[in-house]
C-alpha cells in the first residue's frame, strides 16, 4: 500500500472556487486514490475578507497535511516574504523543522535545505514556473513537479491549480519529504494570491 512519502506519482488539486480566502489541497497517488489533504485552520475572518477583495499575495500562510483518516503528516509554514526570504517551511505535525524550500538567487529557482540549512537539492523551474526540475545534492534530475494547464477561465479567475509530482527513484529523507511538499510550497508562494471576489465556496 502506498502513502504520501511512498508514491512514485502525486496529483496534487485544489477546489475550484473564488475567492481563495483559505489555502486547500488534496493529494491523490497516480489511481486516484486520495493520500492527503491539507488546509488553512483558524483564518480570521477580516484576514479572509482582505485576502479576497485584495489578492495578499504575500500574506503569510500556515497548512496543516493530514492523512486520509486526519492523522496529522506535516506543517508548511510560508511567512511574509517583506520580513523574510520567499520560501516554506516543513516541520513535523509537533513542530520540529525538517527542512525548508527557499528562492535562490535566480528566478523560479529555489534550494531545498535540511534542518540545519545545508543544501540537499534543488527546483529548477522554467520561464513560465509551471514546469520544475528536481534535483537532488549532487546535481541527478530525481523528480518532476508540473504545473497543469486548466484552461484560460479556471486560470485565471479562481486558484483551483492541479500539480503533477514523479519520483523517478528512492529518496533520503529530507529531500523526499520536500519533494511530496514541494507543489504545495510552489501554489503557495506563487500561486495565491490570484483571488478575485466573484463567486463563494
């Protein structure tokens, strides 16, 4: 049986709707079978309000991944990137830091660091940071993380983004542990803040 740290292949979608006032996902393996779901807990409701009148973009942003059967798996924490360098942070569900996802000096690049701040790999994106190349600390292409296109409307005027993740091979931990979190740290440093105040839930 196969779970969240144990899938070759990761589907990673959000539901459609407008605004995004709260960040949700949910993960299925490459059957369809869903592994996990993550969400925003306890958005205040002004701040839901600000975030859908305005987009905040770089609003800070904490999920929570659960299981299937709501055990708890991780925490992704994204700050607000005007006090912080743009990146997220993965801790265990008691908070202890297991590595983080942080730009590097290039655009739509970004290095994956352990605990500890030592580099273990690498995204690649390209031009468009729809497509990621994976690497790992010794420059090998060991997964894929991709953005899929949805169409002109759903792009444009909800967040519901959809992500595809392969694991080409066996990963030590931290890094696989950043590639399953990997989508979901792209869509939130990139990718919320395209809220528009059209439609409900």
């Amino acid at each position: 049986m196969t779970d969240l740290f144990t899938s070759p292949v990761l589907r990673v979608e959000q539901p459609r709707r407008v605004p995004a006032a709260r960040s949700r996902y949910k993960v299925f393996d490459g059957q369809g079978t869903l592994l996990a779901k993550a969400d925003e807990r306890d958005v205040p409701l002004r701040r839901q309000a600000s975030r859908a009148l305005f987009g905040e973009g770089d609003d800070r942003r904490t999920v929570y991944v659960e299981d299937d059967r709501g055990h708890p798996l991780l925490i992704l924490e994204k700050p607000k990137s005007a006090r912080f360098p743009l990146g997220t942070w993965v801790s265990t569900p008691d908070g202890a830091l297991i590595g983080s996802i942080r730009l590097d000096t290039h655009r739509f690049r970004y290095v994956l660091l352990d605990m500890a701040e030592r580099p273990v790999g690498r995204l690649e994106g390209n031009r468009s940071a729809r497509k990621f190349k994976v690497l790992d600390g010794h420059g090998a292409h060991v997964a894929q993380v991709d953005k899929k296109w949805k169409g002109a409307a759903t792009e444009l005027l909800t967040t519901a983004d959809r992500y595809g993740v392969e694991i080409f091979q066996p990963l030590p931990d931290p890094l696989r542990v950043l590639v399953v979190a990997a989508p979901l740290a792209i869509d939130l440093m990139l990718y919320e803040g395209k809220d528009w105040p059209l439609d409900g839930f």
